[in-house]
C-alpha cells in the first residue's frame, strides 16, 4: 500500500515547491543561525534554529512540514526571526538529515518530532519556555492543533491550510476537483464522488457494504468511471469494481484503518491557547468553506475564545496568488500572521 500512501498523500504536497526548499547557509542583519540536532526516541531530526539578534529570552516557534518529503522550511523560520520569534524549522524525519522514515508511521504520529523539538528549545537559556509555539502549514495544519492537545508545553497555534475535515473527506474533495478540472459535469463529480466516499467509507469502518457496493455496481456502467480509474488513488485504478470491497490489502491499510478517519475536531475541542487559521479560498486541496465552519462551530462550542480565522481572496494552498513574476504571497498574509503575533507576544 505505499503506492496509495503516495497517491493520497502527494497531492498535500503540492504547495511545497516554494516554501520548503533546502536551507540557506547565508544570514541576513538581525537573523542569527545555529544548525542544531535533537531526538524523539531513536529519531534524530536535523534542523536549524533561527534567533533574532539579542540575548533573549525569545518567544519561539516550531514548524511542522506538509505531507511528503520535506526539508527544513528556512524561508518561513527566518521570517519569523526577523519578527523577533526564534523559529525552530527541521528536516522531516526520513529526509536530508534526519533519521527514519516518516512513511513508516501514520502521519499524526510526526506530531511528536515537533514536540521534542520544543523540549529542545525549552532547555535553552535564549528561548522563553513559556512563549513557545507551533507553526504548520496543509498537513501540519493537523499536527499544529493536535500538538497542543497533547501538550501544554505549546503556547500557541498557527495552522495554515489545515483542513477542518478528515484526510478522507479532504482527498473526497480533492479527487472530485480534479474531475471536474478534467471536463466532468458538476453531476457526474457528485455521482463519482458519491461511489468513493462509500466505498472508502466501508474500506475505513466495515460498515455500510451493501450501499458501498450497490454504487459500485451501478457506477461501473457509467460513463465517468472510466475517469475515477484513471485518477490512480489506489483503488479503483489498482483493482476490479468485483475486488475492491473484498481485497483485504485495503481494509488492513494504514490509510484507511487510521489516517483516512483522523477526526481533527477532537484535536480543536481541547484547544485552550490562542490560535490562528489561514486558508486561501481558491485552495485547490482543500474544502475551504466547510473546514472554515467546522473549526469555528467546534471552537465556540467548546469555549474557545482567543482564536482567528483569515480567509484570502484569491489564494491557493499555499497562500499565494498571481502577481508580477509568478506566484507570490497574497498581500497580508505575512503581515497578518505578524499582527497576530505581536498583540499576543508584544
């Protein structure tokens, strides 16, 4: 099941071919940086701290990465250095220099890498052990909320692109868009994304065959299941319409056993620090709309008062738009993320 692994998990991927590129050796005025290298368990992760110039005490913050192989995020940690917060960013475990394999373990496992990165950064006479915080973007928008959950070592969250439904829902959505970018009709998405979700539905729970394959059956003969096999998920490219519900590589898969039904809303139901959600609205990966509503019905009912949501116009996964030159940060976004930051660690 690697295969599917990729397939699913790729496309989160995407946004990173501007933001995690492999990190700068150079120093600008005011940004000092010390290669460092920390351990969660037999996982030895190699990263870069980002200081401000300064003894400190700084406020801090840790990056979580995206899905995929990723490096250190040098751009986003040496931005946040030059806003005064120390940022912690390092190689995923598996990539560059770091030890492992995180496509050994279900993703929401990489959760405790950042976490021992910010016993790191406790330990340190520079940083402000009570200032510390998490920052992921897309898949890390996950691990940003569930790290506070699990931990009251994390003083804040900035979670950017992080979907408020589950990874199963999220590829749901992401599959139907590239159907319909593929010249679908708007009701042949919905009948293709019908059959996925109950059949993915089954795959993940056990429950629900006889609609999982009553679908199955009436899709088959369609004309746009030629174009769900072709979309290469895993399932219906690697399998028989007659195979799939019976084929137990599938139901035993990581994937659909504990990834696909990682529920974040128990993760934002246990958030007591002040938190910040950003999302673009042309987010080709995520549905941004219902994630938006998931995460502020489950704050307000849950109590949470100190949190933000900032919708761009325009913007993709990664927050950028067009602009002179190719794709750039749309405008605010940094400068909100900044604000943000300085009314809360002033």
């Amino acid at each position: 099941m690697v295969a599917m692994q990729k397939a699913v998990f790729g496309s989160l991927a995407i946004f990173l071919l501007c933001s995690c590129a492999k990190p700068v050796a150079s120093a600008s005025a005011g940004v000092r940086e010390e290669s460092v290298r920390f351990r969660n368990g037999d996982i030895s992760l190699a990263g870069t701290l980002f200081l401000p110039d300064g003894p400190g005490p700084h406020p801090a913050v840790v990056l979580y990465h995206g899905s995929g192989p990723n490096a250190r995020n040098s751009f986003m940690a040496h931005w946040f250095a030059e806003q005064g917060v120390a940022a912690l960013a390092y190689d995923k475990r598996g990539y560059g220099d770091s030890t492992g394999d995180f496509r050994a373990v279900p993703f929401m496992a990489l959760v405790d890498d950042g976490l021992a990165g910010i016993a790191f950064l406790k330990a340190r006479n520079d940083i402000n052990p009570s200032r510390i915080g998490v920052w992921g973007i897309s898949q890390g928008g996950w691990l940003g909320p569930l790290a506070a959950s699990r931990s009251k070592d994390v003083a804040f969250v900035i979670a950017i692109s992080g979907p408020g439904v589950s990874p199963g829902d999220q590829m749901v959505f992401y599959w139907g868009r590239q159907l319909r970018d593929d010249g679908l009709s708007e009701e042949q998405v919905a009948a293709a994304s019908d059959v996925r979700r109950k059949v993915w539905h089954y795959l993940e729970t056990g429950e629900g065959y006889d609609e999982a394959n009553q679908a199955l059956q009436q899709g088959r003969s369609q004309p746009w299941y030629a174009a769900l096999k072709q979309q290469h998920d895993g399932v219906f490219d690697a399998y028989p319409p007659s195979r799939i519900l019976h084929e137990p590589s599938l139901r035993e898969s990581r994937w659909f056993r504990q990834e696909a039904v990682y529920d974040p809303r128990v993760a934002l139901r246990k958030l007591t620090v002040p938190a910040l959600f950003v999302f673009g609205d042309r987010d080709e990966l995520v549905p941004v709309g219902e994630s938006v509503d998931i995460i502020r019905h489950t704050l307000v009912e849950s109590g949470v008062k100190d949190f933000a949501i900032k919708v761009f116009p325009n913007a993709d996964h990664g927050i950028r738009v067009d602009g002179d030159g190719g794709r750039q940060f749309a405008t605010g976004y940094l400068a909100t993320v900044r604000d943000w930051l300085r009314k809360r660690f002033q």
